[in-house]
C-alpha cells in the first residue's frame, strides 16, 4: 500500500531527524567543549526537505495518476538524498569517530553511548517508530553506506539497562551508535 509506505519513510526519517539532533547536542557538543575544531556537523542534510515531501504525499495525493507522478518525484529525491548523504555518514566515519577516540576514553564513550541511547528512547518509543524500517534496510543494503560494527561487550551491557532499545533492528543500532565504540 503506498499510503503505508510513505508513512513508514516518514517515520524514518523523522528517527534520523531525532538521532542528528541528539548527535548535535550530545556527541558535537562534547566534541566542542575537548576541542576548538569542532563544528556543527549536521546542517540538516536535507531531512526536513525529505519530511516535508512525505507529508506533502500523505496530504495530496488521492488517485492512481497523482500517486504516480509523486512516486517519480519521490524515487528521486530519495535518491539524491542518498548520493548527498553519502558524504556525511564518510565525514562522520572518517573525521569525527577518530576524534571521540582521541578526546575521550573507553568508558567516557561507553557513558556518551549510554546518554544517546536513553535519549532515543525518552523521546519517543523508536521501535513503533520503525516498524517500517525493512524498506530502507533494503535501500541501505543496495547503498552499502552503514558499514560500520558495534562492541558486542558494550551493546549486551547498554541493553541489560535499557528498554525498547532492543526492539530496534541491528542494522539501526550499527548505524546510529556503531561509531561511538573505539576500533
């Protein structure tokens, strides 16, 4: 059903809209207090353009010809989004995981991890959120732009203390949290 469809990119793409916020006051701004070279990394990366394409095809579209057109439109920009990401997740991996590595110990990682995953879960229930996630893990996969690996140590400590967390497929804890643990 296309109406399912789009909600469920809606609602991944709000996670990510969350998760960049949560990183820009939490991880960006610890990284500003160690270091002078810290900027903020996230310049929305397009994600409010992305809701609001979303919510704009849950509003309008009623019948088969504007589906398709919109669908068109949608394909897209999805795609766009993706090759403009791309750099992003690079920059993040390249520059800003070394960085958490250098300013801050093992444990001082493993309490930052602790602090982001306890904000996800405060601020909305992220499992019901997405539910739908299967359609961009097809898109991730295709894309190959999450290759990152978690501390099994640490995920099996985070997830003795936390709820709901759990529920999350583990390609969106790679993703999201992977880049905290040192290598």
């Amino acid at each position: 059903d296309f109406r399912a469809l789009l909600q469920s990119l809606y609602a991944t793409f709000k996670e990510f809209k969350m998760h960049e916020q949560i990183e820009n006051e939490y991880i960006i701004g610890l990284l500003q207090q160690r270091s002078q070279t810290i900027y903020n990394v996230h310049s929305d990366n397009k994600l409010s353009e992305m809701l609001s394409l979303f919510e704009k095809g849950l509003k309008n579209v009623k019948n088969e010809y504007e589906q398709l057109n919109y669908a068109k439109q949608l394909k897209e920009r999805l795609e766009a989004f993706t090759r403009d990401f791309l750099p992003h997740m690079k920059e993040e991996e390249e520059v800003f995981q070394p960085m958490l590595m250098e300013y801050f110990t093992y444990e001082e990682l493993k309490d930052i991890k602790k602090k982001v995953i306890a904000q996800h879960c405060s601020q909305k229930d992220t499992a019901e959120l997405l539910r739908g996630l299967s359609l961009w893990n097809h898109a991730e996969e295709r894309q190959k732009f999450f290759k990152y690996s978690v501390d099994e140590k640490s995920d099996k400590e985070v997830s003795e203390h936390s709820t709901g967390i759990t529920h999350l497929p583990p390609e969106v804890m790679l993703s999201i949290f992977s880049y905290l643990n040192p290598q």
